[in-house]
C-alpha cells in the first residue's frame, strides 16, 4: 500500500497540463487548456484540462481524472507505475506502506485546505465590508493596485482585534483545533490564552500549484513590527518549497518561459499590475534548491532581482551559488539590480512597463555576473584582475565553481568565457584544476598535493598546511553533495567529531548548515575557497555514492551512527586506559566495575573492537 499522504503530496507538487502537454497539443482556452481528446476520435477540440483543479474532461467520450489516472490511461501504465513516473520527475521516493496514521494525517490536510479556504473567503469580505477597511484599501490604492488584480490574487484584510476568526465559532473546539494546525490562531503558552495570528494586516493568500490556499503573508498597515508576517509551517505548508505567485503566473499565460524572482508580496501584486505577470517571491528565505528545481520544471530561464546596494549583491552571490548546479543545457539565469533606492513596485510606477523590461533586457548573465563578482573581489584584495597574478587567481577562483554545473555545452561556454577573461586555454584550465584541487588522489596516505606539476602561473605562493588523504570520508561527501542531511540529527551529535581533518571538517559543515549560514553545496565551496579544505571538496564532488538518490539519507544516517558509535568506543576505552593506568588501591567500586564491565563486553564478542 503506497500511504495516501504520500499520493496527495504527488499529486500537489505535479502539473498536469506538463504532464498532457508532453502527450497532446493543448491551447489555452479561458481559464483551461484544450486539445483534441487521445482517448477517442475526434475533429474539434472537446478534451478541457484544468490547471486550477489538476483535472482533465473530455465533453465527447467522458474521459476524466487527474495525471495519475491520465498516466495509466494513456500510457497504459497501472497504479504504482504511473505513481512511480511521477514521483521520479520529483525526486521522490514512493513508500509502499499505510496505516491508520496516514489515513488520519490525509483528513487533517483536507480540513487544514477547508479552514484555510474559509479564512481566505473571510479576509476578502473584510475588505469588502469591515469598518476598518478604510486604511487598508487606501493602502492598497497608493501602491497604484485596482480592484482586478486584487481580486486576481484573493487579497483581503485582517482587522485589527484579538479574535476575529474565533469570534466565528466560540464554542466549536474542532473549529478551534483546525485553526491551530492551520497556523491562524497562536497559543500563549503561559495562560494558554488563543488569539489570531493575522491582526490588522492586508492578507496575501498563499496559494500551491493547484490554487489551495496553503498559507498567508500578511502586510502590516502602518508602522508595527513585523513588516511581514507568514504563516506557520503545517502539514499543508514548507516555505522553504512554495513561492508567492507562481499559480498566477502561470494561470496568466499558456506558457511560461521565465520567472522573475523578487523580494516581497506587494512587488509580485505591483508587477502583475503593469503586465509583468511572471514575477515570484520566496517566502521570508533564501532562494533553496527546491525553489530553483521547482522554477525550471516550469521555465528555462530564472532572473533574479535585487537591490544594488553591498546586502544586494551578497544576496545575488548566494543566489548564484544555489543556481549554478542546475544549469544544465537549456536553462539559464540572469541578475538584475535595481538602482538605489527602488523596490520592484516602486520602479516599475516610475518608469512604466517599458522601460522596466528594457532593463530586465540588460541584466547581467551568470557569466558575467560570475567573472563580475570574482574580479571585484580580487581588487579589494589588492589583485589587480588584468594583471598575470590576478587572472591567475581568477582561474583558480572561478574554475571549482564552474565545475558545480552538469556536463554540457553550457558548462564549456563559462571555461570558454573563463578562457577568454585569463588567456589561457580552454584545455589548459581543465588540466590545472584537475591538477591543483585533486593531485592527491593518486598519492600514498597523507600525501600533499604535487604543487611542482601545477603551471607556474596559477601556483599558489605557500602549499596548504592540512594533509590530505587519498581516501574521502563518505559521509563527509554526501554531507558536501547534501548539506541539508546534517539536520537528521542534533547539533549536538556532531560535537564529538574532533579527530582528524575530515571529522573536523564535516563537524563544522554540520553546525553551519544548523545555524543557516550554509544551506547548498556552491556556499560550502565558497566558504572554503583557496583554503585546505578545497581539497576536500573536489574529492566529494567526484564521489559516487553507494545507494540511488533516494536513499542518500538513509546511507548518511547509517555511516553517522556507525561513526559516533566509533567515536563513543574510543572514548569508553580511553576511559579504561586512564583507569587502568591508577594503583588498584586506589581504585574506588565504581571504578572497578566499570572496568569489569568493559572487559566482559568485549570478552563475550559484544564488540570485538574492545578487546585491548
């Protein structure tokens, strides 16, 4: 049995008009997509696919369901073959039990959908009708916004007042229950006091890619704190995956061929106003992983726009960092900065549509933005990048991270842009990183790298002081290709690993991916970047892992456990030794029978590894 949760969250995260599109010739037709139905014949269109309700109809033959059932219908595929090809083009793994919990934990996300509908209705006929209401459509009104995008994107209004939505149903405690898994009603935990969440606030729907409302941001009006205030996580909603905006673009037009990623609600709404109907925002994060996966199922290229001031550009960087594994062929991305003082809204009001695209036009390419950014840094480091030293450093700078793209044309394209920024070869670039980032792999334990066979232009001036060792750590890889897997434990857990480089190395990845300063494999390259550990890095990014990509989890959790298991024995024997080194007079009972106890282990074959 594959558990229900797991098929709604399948079905949630898959288009269906992708999944038919690939199949049959659709058109936009109104809200839908039409096409000549493939399941009987026909010479007008009558087979109507719904982007909104993930659904396909045929008005001939009465076909109809959803793109699992599509799959098994045109493709002749049965259930778990349809579930697995959808869930592959995921990145999923299909489980293949149930149980009561799941079938309980799929009618709690039905009612958290119900109550967070019902929320949505209620915000919007407050602003049709609050008394308060005044403020926040006057607000609205100063952003330049009509009534017909508002009501595009389901905007309301939460008045101010403590129990607006509870007011709804006092004596109701499964109302009350299904307002707190739905993240609209917080708890104060010391007199357990309820109020909602959303107080005096223009409401932001936060829809998936099959128009439920999953979420909320809300928009102070006026002067408090938080600016910005989204819901919780719930069983419906991970802001770290959705993005504002994305149902609407993609409800706006046939099809999508880029996405302008900007930073806030209101710039998306102030966008769409002009016509610019491609914008998306991250909710309150970073651009993830999952955001740029998700982004290029649905378009090739990805514009990136920020502010142009120092947090902008480091913003962009970590952008670049993120995005650069994905760009394979056929993909791109751009960056785009904004000129000081200027939000997206505010720029778009000033110069109008027009001349917002023309900019959009010109913003910058990776490769521009990529060798842009690597040269500036070089200056403030005293480097002058035309110079025989700083294209030196260039080369060295740049190549690792044009080296997290995927095998293609594109990725020659940056050597060959790179080739062109330093005079050297494109041939020769490949040879010196090979050469510079992995000379120790064929080297005897603890050898260091043969900086002599390194071309003497992009030598450095001092060899790395670590020593690294011919053989890669494993988990140390899959942490490196997957920085988020450090989060399938505690911090805590990590803290024992102090011997040796690699263990040191993979602690300190561990607690930066817990503290949120690295969150993608490009980050931990560029914090690492000319230092000893790049060493390291290379090597990890060569590394084939033993299991498929589903079970990457499963194998790091299982190479941990063994590793604190190791580490705990050689503390626990550490202990004996300095035990054992004490006069047996002055060994107390407690003493003794711990060394008892150690040597009986070991002794009945619990771990060979114990016995001295």
């Amino acid at each position: 049995m594959i558990p229900p949760t797991f098929i709604d969250e399948l079905l949630a995260r898959t288009d269906i008009v992708e999944i038919i599109e690939s199949r049959v010739a659709l058109k936009k037709t109104g809200q839908n997509f039409s096409g000549l139905c493939p399941f009987h014949q026909e010479k007008s269109p009558s087979f109507s696919v719904s982007q909104e309700k993930q659904f396909y109809y045929c008005f001939g033959c009465q076909a109809s369901g959803s793109a699992l059932k599509f799959l098994m219908e045109f493709d002749r595929m049965d259930f778990l073959s349809a579930v697995e090809s959808l869930a592959s083009r995921l990145g999923l793994a299909v489980p293949n039990d149930a149980s009561s919990e799941d079938r309980e934990a799929v009618e709690q996300r039905k009612l958290i959908f119900d109550t967070l509908t019902d929320a949505k209705d209620f915000y919007k006929q407050q602003l049709r009708s609050s008394p308060q209401r005044a403020r926040a459509v006057d607000y609205l009104k100063q952003r330049g916004l009509t009534g017909e995008v508002a009501n595009r994107f389901e905007i309301g209004f939460a008045p101010p007042g403590w129990q607006n939505l509870l007011a709804l149903k006092p004596d109701s405690s499964s109302y009350l229950s299904r307002l707190l898994d739905a993240g609209l009603v917080v708890t104060q935990d010391a007199e357990a006091k309820r109020y909602d969440r959303f107080r005096d606030r223009v409401m932001f729907p936060i829809r998936d890619l099959r128009g439920r409302t999953i979420a909320f941001g809300g928009r102070v009006i006026g002067d408090g704190k938080p600016k910005y205030l989204n819901s919780p996580e719930t069983a419906v909603f991970h802001k770290g995956r959705e993005l504002y905006g994305l149902f609407e673009a993609r409800r706006s037009q046939k099809k999508l061929s880029r996405l302008l990623v900007v930073e806030g609600y209101m710039d998306v709404v102030a966008l769409a106003q002009n016509q610019i109907e491609f914008a998306v925002a991250t909710l309150g994060t970073a651009t993830s992983d999952e955001h740029i996966q998700r982004m290029f199922r649905q378009v090739s290229e990805i514009i990136f726009c920020f502010d142009g001031d120092a947090a902008g550009r480091r913003a962009a960087w970590k952008a670049m960092l993120t995005v650069l594994p994905h760009l394979s062929d056929g993909r791109s991305a751009r960056f785009m900065f904004l000129p000081d003082g200027d939000d997206p809204d505010s720029l778009v009001r000033r110069v109008g549509q027009a001349a917002f695209l023309a900019q959009l036009a010109a913003s910058h390419s990776v490769s521009d933005w990529l060798f842009e950014k690597l040269a500036q840094d070089l200056k403030e480091n005293g480097l002058d990048p035309t110079g025989i030293a700083g294209k030196a450093a260039l080369s060295k700078d740049a190549m690792p991270l044009i080296n997290l793209m995927p095998e293609g044309v594109f990725r020659q394209l940056m050597i060959d842009a790179l080739s062109q920024n330093t005079g050297l070869s494109t041939q020769r670039l490949q040879d010196v990183t090979v050469k510079y980032d992995s000379s120790f792999e064929s080297a005897g334990q603890d050898a260091r790298p043969r900086y002599d066979e390194v071309p003497a232009e992009v030598q450095d001036t001092q060899a790395p002081e670590m020593l690294i060792n011919a053989s890669l750590d494993p988990a140390l890889s899959l942490l490196i290709l997957q920085p988020e897997l450090a989060l399938e434990f505690q911090v805590e857990a990590f803290e024992c690993l102090t011997r040796g480089d690699q263990d040191q190395l993979l602690r300190t990845i561990a607690s930066d991916v817990h503290a949120g300063s690295l969150s993608s494999p490009g980050e931990i390259l560029a914090k690492f970047s000319g230092k000893p550990e790049q060493g390291f890095l290379k090597k990890a990014f060569e590394y084939k892992p033993l299991l498929s990509t589903e079970h990457l989890k499963d194998e790091f959790i299982g190479l941990m456990k063994s590793k604190f298991k190791r580490y705990n024995q050689q503390d626990g024997r550490a202990q004996i030794d300095a035990l054992l080194q004490k006069p047996p007079s002055q060994l107390s009972e407690d003493e003794r029978g711990l060394i008892r106890q150690y040597f009986s282990k070991a002794s009945a074959g619990d771990d060979p590894s114990l016995i001295p």
